[in-house]
C-alpha cells in the first residue's frame, strides 16, 4: 500500500464526492422510518386531519325558533332556517321558553317569529329578531350571518314564485371575498404546505445533521477530502426532494379530495415553494451546526419555525386581528410570507403585487440562511 | 528525517490546547506536547484517560486548532493548510463513525468515493481488505448489526481503502474482547511490518504499548516519556519480583496487603503468584505481611512495571484500595449465594443462553468472561432479575427468581456497563435519591450516606454535578450507591471498561476488600488479567460454558508455544478457539 505520490486531488473528485454523500444520505433517509413518515405519512395524515377533523365552519347551530305568528308567512320564513344545514331548530312557544334554552346553553340562538309577522311583510317593515349567545363571538357573529342567510333564502322562494317582497329590515351582506362558500377547507388545506416544508425542510434536516454530531458519524468523514460545501449539499439534496415530494402529495390532495381551487398558476406555486423550502432547509442547518444535540436540535426547531408556521403566519388566524406587537413580530418568521403567497395562489390567482414582495423576501432569506450554514459548516470538532 | 523527499510523518512542537468546561473553569488537555513519529514505525500514545491522547490525534488531523505550538505532518504544517492534511492520512476515531444504517459494502463504497479510489483500484483493494478483515461473508449486512469487534474492523478497512500515508487509531480495541483485539493488532502490525505504513496508535492496554516500535507516555496532558518500550520496561529493571501467598490465603489478599505496603508500588495477581514492583532496585528489605516474610522471586520487568513506576512518581496521591463494611456479613462461607441450573434464554429462534449451570458461594469473587456476543450480558441481565429466563432455574440469596424477584432485588446491587446515574444531579442528591428508591430513611439513611462519602472519598466532590466527575469518581459513585442497602451479592458489568490502571487496581483492591468481608461479587470483564482476582471463573461463548474453574484450572487448558508460562489470555483464546473450530467441524 504504498501511494505516497499519488495525486490528492482528482477531476471530478468533488462530483463523486457529492454524489457519494447523496447516495449515502438518501440510503439512511428510505432505511429510516421516521423520516419516511414525516415526509410522506404526516402530509397525508395532515391533509385528512385537517381537510375534514378540523374545521372552522359553524354548523348545525342549535336554534329556538319562537313561532309567535302562526301565518304561511311566518312558516315559510321559518323552514328557511328549518331547511338550512346550518341550523338545528326547536319550535317553542313562548319567548320565556326560549330564553330558558338559551342561557341553559341547550341552543346558541333564538329566532322570533313575531306575532304581526304576516302584517308587516305586507306593509314591507317585518322583523325577525335573531338573539345569539355572545360567548363565542366568533360562532356568533357567523351564526348572525347564517341567520340573514336563511330569510334571504325564503325571500327568494317567494320571490320566485312571483310574489316580489322588500328585503325586510335584515340586511343581507355575508359574502365573503374568494370564499362565498365560507369553507375554512380552503384556506386551510393550501396552509397545510407551509406545515409540510417546515417539518421536513427544518426539522428533518436539523435532525440528521445533529444525528451525525451525536453519533460521531462527522469526526472519521471530516478527515477525508471532503469539503464542508460538499457535506451540506449532500445533506440538502435529498431533504429537497423529499419536500418536493410533500408538496406534491399536498397539492394533489387539496385539488382531489377538497375540491379547493388553485387559481394561480403551478409554476408560480412550485417556484416560491422552492424559495419556502430553501429558506427552511438554510434554518435546519443553521440550528444543527449550532446545537449538536438531536433532542436540543428538535426543540428549537420546533420553537423557531413549527409553531410559528401554525399561529403566526395567519394560517390558523388572522394577523390582522392581532396586537400590533404581534403582527411586527410575525415580520421575522419566514412562514408569514408563504401563507400569505399561498393563499394568494390558490384562492385569488396570480396576483403579482402580492407575489413578488414576499417571493423577494423569502430568496432574500433563503440566500442569507444557505450563506450562514455554509460560513458556519466547519470541519472541526469542539 | 526532515528532508524535502522525506518528511517525517508527525512533528510536534510545544503543543497546547485548553479547554473551558460549561462550569467556566478552564481544563488543559495537552500542556507543552512534543512528538515525533518516524516514518514506517508503528507509535503508541499511552496513558490514563484525560491524559490527552484522543486532542492530540484530533490535532494531528486539523479537527482541532492548537492554543499554541508546531504541528507538521509529512511536511505540511497542519494550521496552514488543514485540507492538504486531511487529504492524505487516515484516522478511526474512537467511536469509528460508521454508518449503522448502511451495509458494509456501502459504508466502504461511500469512502471509497469520498477518497476518489476509481472503480479499477477498488477491484484490487476490495478483495485484499476483504480477506485482511475477513467481512467478506458479511458485505450486505448492516453496520449496525455487525458485533463490537467487527465493526472496528469494518472502520480500519474504510480507513484503508485510499492507502493512506499516515494512520491514526484511536483506542481502536476499547470494549472489543481478546479474540478480536488480537486479529485487529495482526492487521496493524502486518501494515507497518509489511506494506510499510506508518502508524500512530492510542491505547490504555499496556501489553499493544509494548509491541509498538516507539511510545509516548502521556499523564495529564504533558509526556513524560518518549522512547522504545525497552526504555520504559529498563526503569524497572531489578525491582520486580513474584511472591508465593501461603496455602490458604487467596493470591488476590495477599496481594492487596502487598500493595498498602510501603516502598510497593504495584501489585497484581498473575498466575496464582503475585507480582510486586518495588519502587528501588536497591531496596533489599523483606517485605513483611501479618508479620511472616513473604519469599520473593526476582523476575524480568515488563512494560506495566515501567509504566507503574513512572506513574507513581507524577500520580502519588497514595490510592485508597480497601473499605470496611459497617456490618460484616456472618453466615458460612459454603453457603451458596448464588445458584444457576440448567438457564435457557431465547430471542426469536436465536439462542442467547445455553443450557447454563454454576453456583457462586458466598463471599466468592466469581467472572463471567467471553467474547462480544458471548451470552454474558444477558446471563448478567437475569441474574439481576431484569429479564425473565425462558427456562431453567436461578437462585439469587435463596430467592427464586422466576418467583420472588423484589424479594431478591433487595438483596442485591448493580453496577451497569454505563455510567447509569442522573447526571445533572449532584453526588449527594444522587445518593440521597438512590438510598429513597432502596426504602431507607430517617437516621438509617443519613448514616449510610455518611458511610458511602466517607469510604469512596467522595466529600470534596459533594456539591458537584455527577455528570462532571473525573472518570474514576462516576465509578466510585456508582459503586457507593450500590452499595447502599448494604446488598449482599454485588454485580459489576465492565466495570473497569475503560478505566486506566491505577484506577483498576484500586477498583480491585476495594472488590477484595468486599468480598473478605462476606460480599458475594460476580463480575464481568474484558480484561484478561483481571480475571486473575476472581476466585472461580467461567467462559462463555455462542450462549454455552466452555469452561469453568479457579484461574489457574482455566489457564492450564492452554499450552503455550514458547516457555513462558501461559496467561489467562492465552488460555481464553486457545479454549475460544478450539470450542468455534469444534462446533464448525460439527
């Protein structure tokens, strides 16, 4: 085994080397299990959890229907809630009664049906007075929506027969914009993708790079021609790929089994996934370059980019309903950026005043993350 | 050495490198390191751990910058161009970072790119590494699954693939048994032998130190010899001899006696005698035990008495090697304390324990030894009641314990392979802790704690996390909690996997002291010599006992080539081997 004047450095030698590393990190990534079910199982799992477990929509409210006046009119306003999928009503008698169920928390909602109901709607001036438990302001106030949703309904059967009615003193303006039908499916679906690239872009990596720490695995691997560039390619690569693949699986599952619309164009959603995906990589590196525990690794991770990606990126909740403090600080958490292009996308189209401000802040992201691994990558130990 | 053509391999100049500890104290690990390794000669580092062994090698390979000095390795100086060195040498670490989740061909395959060995020089090395490593039959197993000794093979062979101009080993043969040990240290001496490699090896087992062309004895950071084993051995030159025990007394306390003598700076069991090195060669002195004068055999020096003797004068800190139990344990001493009949135990279809049968008496030091893989740690496992037998019938302190195993729980202490106490927790919080989980309170406990402190030296250390204690403190801590409820069978599993020799012989020297006082001890250990100690040893192996007796029964099953006369090592290996070559014939 005498080498001693062979050349160190071949042509070619760092392709090989990179390919190599791949080669060996897609090995260990299809072996273990665990990566297998947070890149391909979880999206899934997720889609199906979030598609139908969770949802935002406010159904089947339980309603007291206070039939006061006992006129066809009075019946036809009444099956208009009778009818909707969104109540469940319960004809009572008496106000008293009523209000009996709906402090005994029995029903959300009374709607009265007054006794000059049928008069009224000939003078054009009718009242129905919806009363809503107020605790959930949010169910609430849906629940109010509904409730002018379903006299619209029954003015409209009337109207349809030929009989034209003033809309009566409810107004009727509970259309929401690129949602009329108020699915929270649909933006949650689309927000599903940002949870996806976050778990296997961040945490995944974070934790196969602190795996080799741990392990030792990095201390007989630095003493070989390898660079460190080399090193954090070949842990990118097959993390990107298998984040391509999330995507894929989540976008394809939001189109067929919800139905949701995606407006933009694909190209646009693949490219500033891309950009999302890098940026989440570029944290995973950084944490784990940083901790070279697995279990510290997790935790950071989990407090850096998870949690962030579920509250504050406006997926679950509306940043403009919070405190001004807290809409600053979802400014730093690359996630907001990506709902919010996510949303865009699959709910409005390709709106560019809104596509490049944030595709532009999350390259600018990207490339400062990926630069700070890769300055922070060194082959030395302790 | 240092010509243009011919670097030499290593050149250390004044090496320095601190350390600051999360506590914010500041450790030196090399404190003014020179070295220098000659091309084709195989060097030892040797020492204790913390010695400093491991940052050396780690500096050598650019994985680590030097606080101050000069490092030139085959002519490049390492600060200048880290890469440059990292390119043409080969390193193990320790813990050889294979993959375990890749098979064997493909961890060699992944360094034989990351090398840049094209596909037609791997046609020829592979079969060569194959038949040096015998893995052949293993190619597509996983890392993983291969066994202690294997996988260090497996690691010498990735870091063989691109013919590297210097190795380093760390501590390749840690918690590998003799029979691998022995194949791995053939595999080394025949590069630098035959292929002309030049080696840099570290290690704490002093026998691979006397086989190497040159050494390095290293304590507590600084060097404080260089030069051929000869030299080292040449310092103890007529100070050592073998002393005969008399008929009755156990070689072992008689050696302990010897050992708390003064002007004895070691002593250790070996073949039924006890070799006592005297600190002068000049001292004429009879050395006086119970007041009889102990005859004395003047014998050649080895390296471990070199070696002892340069510790003493750096490391004189007077090593405690006895304790006195509050209570002696009374009872006979035929009684049997442990007893085993006919133990099975089955994973799947595969067969862990064979059809296993002995008895421990009580006060007895008794050995498990085998290779990796032997059946020991499971055998240990049951005993202790931590995994049900699947036949068979044990007895631990006449508790059954297919039937009654907290009763028997209760009456025995564990001390676990690793350092298995909680680590943020201080020495006396873990005490404290301990002494609870075994239903002791009140004044008994203070008392026990007080005991425990006050026997294993551990007052100073009180307020300190046990996560930091100096490697032989965990195990006196460990020792000192399991011996608590003041148990009357003590387990030790590897417990000296790792240590240095001072601290084995003190370790030791506590085990005697125990066992004269009617605690029953089983042990198992990778170290051969070690088995010398014990009063009775068996040898497992494949799940079967291959043989069983006092040592030197065990040891006359071997019959050695030359005149010497055999070691427990020896033997180990001769009863392994024949026992494999048997069973495959079969």
């Amino acid at each position: 085994m005498n080498a001693d004047d062979r050349p160190t450095v071949r042509p070619g030698g760092a392709l090989r080397r990179i390919a190599a590393l791949i080669r060996k990190e897609t090995y260990q990534l299809l072996r273990d299990p665990s990566s297998v079910a947070i890149g391909i199982v979880m999206p899934l799992l997720l889609l199906v959890l979030f598609g139908y477990g969770l949802n935002l929509d406010v159904k089947n409210v339980p309603v007291a229907l206070v039939m006061e006046d006992t006129s066809s009119d009075a019946r036809g306003a009444a099956s208009g809630f009778e009818l909707s999928e969104y109540f469940d009503t319960v004809t009572v008698k008496t106000m008293a009664e009523a209000e009996r169920l709906l402090l005994a928390k029995t029903v959300n909602a009374i709607v009265r049906i007054p006794s000059d109901f049928a008069r009224r709607v000939e003078l054009g001036s009718a009242e129905i007075q919806v009363i809503v438990h107020g605790t959930d302001a949010n169910t609430a106030r849906i629940s109010l929506g509904y409730a002018q949703g379903a006299v619209g309904t029954w003015l409209a059967r009337e109207a349809a027969r030929g009989r034209l009615l003033a809309p009566a003193s409810i107004s009727i303006e509970n259309r929401l914009w690129f949602n009329e039908a108020n699915e929270s499916t649909y933006f949650l679906v689309p927000g599903l993708i940002v949870l996806v690239m976050t778990l296997i872009g961040a945490l995944l990596t974070a934790l196969v790079v602190a795996r080799e720490w741990e392990r030792g695995t990095f201390e007989a691997l630095f003493v070989t021609p390898v660079r460190s560039v080399e090193v954090l390619l070949g842990k990118t690569v097959p993390y990107f790929v298998l984040g391509m693949i999330g995507l894929a699986l989540s976008v394809i599952g939001s189109l067929l089994l919800f139905g949701v619309p995606l407006r933009g164009s694909v190209l646009v959603l693949t490219g500033v996934s891309i950009l999302y995906l890098l940026v989440a990589l570029g944290i995973g590196l950084v944490i784990s370059s940083a901790m070279k525990s697995q279990f510290l690794a997790s935790q950071i991770c989990m407090v850096v980019t998870f949690l962030p990606a579920m509250m504050l990126s406006g997926f679950m909740f509306d940043l403009r309903s919070m405190p001004w403090v807290i809409q600053l600080v979802t400014y730093v958490f690359p996630a907001r950026y990506f709902v919010s292009l996510l949303q865009t996308l699959f709910l409005a189209g390709n709106v560019w005043s809104v596509i490049l401000p944030n595709a532009a802040v999350l390259a600018a992201m990207a490339t400062l993350l990926m630069g700070l691994a890769v300055r922070l990558t060194r082959k030395r130990i302790g | 050495m240092t010509d243009a053509s011919h670097p030499a391999p290593v050149v250390g100049r004044g090496l320095r490198k601190t350390f600051r500890r999360e506590t914010g104290e500041t450790v030196t690990a090399l404190d003014g390191v020179s070295l220098a390794v000659e091309r084709g000669s195989l060097t030892a580092l040797v020492g204790p751990d913390g010695a400093g062994k491991t940052t050396l090698l780690r500096l050598i390979c650019a994985l680590m910058k030097p606080d101050d000095g000069d490092l030139e390795v085959m002519g490049i100086r390492v600060a200048a161009a880290p890469q440059a060195v990292q390119d043409i040498l080969g390193y193990m670490p320790q813990k050889f970072g294979l993959y375990e989740d890749l098979s064997v061909q493909e961890n060699l395959d992944l360094y034989a790119d990351l090398h840049g060995v094209s596909l037609e020089q791997r046609q020829a090395v592979y079969p060569r590494l194959m038949e040096m490593t015998q893995l052949g039959h293993f190619r597509d197993r996983l890392a993983g699954k291969l066994s202690g000794g294997m996988k260090q093979k497996l690691g010498l062979a990735c870091t063989l693939i691109r013919s590297p101009q210097l190795l380093l080993l760390d501590e390749p043969t840690v918690g590998v048994d003799p029979l691998s040990r022995r194949e791995l240290w053939d595999i080394v001496l025949k590069l630098v032998r035959e292929e002309g490699l030049t080696v840099l090896v570290s290690t704490s087992y002093l026998d691979e130190a006397e086989r190497c062309d040159h050494v390095a004895v290293m304590h507590a950071g600084r060097v404080l010899a260089q030069g051929a084993p000869e030299e080292v051995t040449a310092r103890a030159a007529g100070c050592t001899f073998l002393a005969d025990a008399p008929d009755g007394i156990p070689a072992r306390s008689l050696q302990a006696r010897l050992f708390a003598l003064p002007g004895v700076i070691d002593a250790v069991p070996e073949a039924g005698r006890v070799r006592v090195v005297r600190a002068s060669a000049e001292d004429r002195a009879p050395l006086t035990v119970d007041g009889v004068d102990v005859p004395l055999e003047a014998v050649p020096a080895r390296f471990e008495d070199g070696f002892m003797l340069l510790f003493h004068a750096v490391a004189n800190e007077g090593v405690r090697n006895t304790m006195t139990l509050q209570g002696r344990r009374d009872g006979s001493s035929e009684a049997v304390a442990v007893e085993v009949h006919d133990l099975v135990r089955t994973f799947g279809d595969f067969t862990a324990v064979d059809h296993v049968s002995f008895q421990v008496r009580r006060g007895e030091i008794y050995g498990l030894l085998g290779p990796n893989g032997a059946g020991k740690s499971t055998t240990f496992r049951m005993l202790c009641g931590l995994l049900p037998a699947s036949g068979g019938t044990l007895k631990v302190a006449g508790a059954d314990l297919r039937t009654s195993r907290a009763a028997a729980r209760e009456r025995l202490g564990y001390v676990a392979q690793k350092f298995s106490l909680y680590g943020q927790l201080s020495v006396d919080e873990n005490l404290d802790f301990f002494a609870s989980a075994y239903g002791l309170r009140g004044a008994r406990k203070r008392e026990r704690i007080a005991w425990a402190k006050q026997q294993f030296e551990l007052d100073r250390f009180s307020a300190l996390p046990s996560g930091q204690l100096p490697g032989g403190f965990k195990q006196r801590l460990a020792m000192a909690t399991a011996l608590l409820h003041e148990p009357e069978i003590l387990f030790l599993d590897e417990a000296t996997s790792g240590a240095d020799p001072l601290a084995r012989r003190e370790f030791w020297g506590r085990i005697t002291s125990l066992s004269e006082q009617g605690v029953t001890v089983i042990v198992t250990t990778h170290f051969m010599e070690e088995a010398e100690y014990c009063d009775r040893i068996i040898i497992l192996d494949a799940g079967r006992n291959l043989a069983e007796g006092t040592p030197s029964e065990v040891r006359s099953h071997a019959k050695s080539a030359d005149d010497r006369a055999p070691t427990m090592e020896d033997a180990f290996i001769a009863i392994v081997e024949n026992a494999r070559r048997t069973r495959s014939a079969a």
